[in-house]
C-alpha cells in the first residue's frame, strides 16, 4: 500500500510537470532548461545519497553500463525531447502520446523479464488508455486527428519510447543497488549529456534573464518531480515490477485535471469523472493478484 501511495503522489507530482515545463519553455531553450533542471537534481541526489549511505556506493563495469543506458534515455534524450515536443506541439496531445509508454513497458517486461501478460491485465490497460484518451480530448475524439503528426508529435513518441527503455533498464539494476544510488548515478550521467547538448544555446544569457516565475518551475520540476519522484518511481519499479509501476502513469492524466481544477478553476466535469475511474479501475486490474 506504501508504494501504491509513493506512485500515486509521483503521477500527481508528474501531471504538473507538463504545465511547468510550458512555462518554462517559454523562457529556456529546451537544452537549458532540461540540463538546469537535471544540474540542481544531480546536486540534490548525491547529497542526499551521501548523507543517507555515508559513501558514494561503487558500481562494477556491468552496473555502469546499465546506469549510461538509464541516464541515455530517461534523463537526457526524455527530457531533450520532453521540452523540444512541448515547444512545438499542446500539452494534451503530448501527454497522451507519452501515455502509450506503460503498454511499451509491458510488452518490453513480458519478453525480456517474463512478466505474465494475462487477460486480466490486457482488459486493466484498455481500461487505462480508454480513460486517458476520454479525459484528454474530453470525448472530442476527432481532435486526435487533426493537425496530423509533426516534430512535436515525433518528439513525444522518442518520449515514450525512451521512457520504456529507461523503466526496463531500471529493473536491471533494482537488485542491485539501492533506488537513490540508481537516480543519483543516472541524473549525473544524463547531465553530463544535458550539458554538451546545451552548450550550443546561451547559457549564460539565458540565467542572468531567468524570471522568478521561471525559477519556482525550475525548482518544482528539479527537486520536487525529479528527486523525490524518480526515486520512488525507482522504488516502485523494485518492490512491483516495470509493467505494474509503470501503468501508474495513466494516472497522469488525472492529475492534469487535479491542477486544472485547482489552479485553474475548471470544471471537473461527469465526462471526466468517468474518464478518472476507467483509469483506476484499469490500474486495480493491471496491479490486481492473482486468487
């Protein structure tokens, strides 16, 4: 029950991201607000790691290879593309692109960890994707097509995919050290990425201009979505499972509306509500034992 409550602050945590990141993005090339956001992370991570452990823990060749791997995919290419698809394309429509990770997860999971594929999880994931796309195109499902696909659209697709591969990597190396030792090594590496990446835009121009309203999104996005979450997202992905931790992120959805609501005093509307409890309801199935 810890850790059903730890994914679902993480997906609530999450669901903000998207709006901050907009806000953000439209300060910050999207190579520097992803490599500020992973700089002030990594910061955290190793201080934090080495107050918890009282040591950087060591990692043979083999752990180093898997770590390259997570801060490859999940931490540099995810977020390059994460800010670049955000620029270029709606939050909605991003959101529900990157909503497809969790079957590439369980389709990953089921081939190379053997995880069991069964009806009852299948019926869990339709249920879930049947509830995000209500919820995003609030029952305009025309709107999926229009505009067609572009550079925004393919960027959340390279999110999706990256993000799978970085959950199966993830469960590689949940035995082998601990979750915040995970995070903090793969944020390091993924930041070094980050850094030559944004070394083409003006960094320093572009952080003596930063905005306080761009510095608190900054912040929430660094220590708040990416220190705490990804380190119980990690947590999630040792005790459940990839496939089962990562259908948490059809909650996501859900959360954009909390916020909406919250911030933005829109309507919670039966539609919506409707779309929210297909969503749970898959994410009980998918995660349901068997008896």
């Amino acid at each position: 029950m810890a850790t059903y409550l730890k994914l679902l602050f993480v997906m609530l945590v999450w669901g903000g991201t998207f709006t901050s990141a907009r806000f953000l993005g439209n300060e910050l090339d999207p190579a520097i607000s992803a490599f500020l956001r992973f700089l002030l992370a990594s910061t955290a991570l190793l201080t934090l790691l080495y107050f918890k452990e009282g040591r950087f823990p060591k990692v043979n060749k083999k752990q180093f290879l898997f770590l390259l791997g997570m801060g490859l995919t999940g931490i540099a290419m995810y977020n390059l593309l994460f800010f670049y698809g955000l620029v270029h394309t709606g939050a909605g429509r991003g959101s529900l692109i990157t909503a497809t990770n969790p079957l590439l997860t369980a389709l990953g999971a089921a081939y190379i960890f053997k995880e069991r594929f069964t009806l009852i999880r299948i019926m869990g994931f339709l249920l879930c994707i049947s509830g995000a796309v209500l919820i995003i195109t609030k029952g305009d499902f025309a709107s999926l097509m229009r505009n067609g696909i572009g550079t925004g659209e393919l960027a959340f697709i390279g999110c999706a995919l990256s993000w799978a591969a970085y959950t199966l990597i993830g469960r590689f190396m949940s035995d082998q050290l601990s979750s915040l030792a995970v995070i903090a090594y793969a944020s390091c590496i993924g930041t070094v990425v980050l850094f030559i990446a944004a070394l083409n835009a003006d960094l320093v121009t572009a952080l003596k201009s930063l905005s306080m309203n761009a510095g608190l999104n900054l912040l929430y996005l660094s220590l708040i979505a990416t220190v705490i979450a990804f380190v119980w997202f990690q947590e999630g992905i040792k005790v459940l499972g990839a496939a089962k931790a990562a259908v948490f992120i059809y909650f996501m959805p859900v959360s954009a509306v909390f916020w909406a609501w919250l911030i933005l005093d829109e309507k919670f509307t039966l539609l919506l509500a409707i779309g929210a409890t297909l969503v749970i309801s898959g994410i009980y199935l998918v995660n349901k034992k068997r008896g």
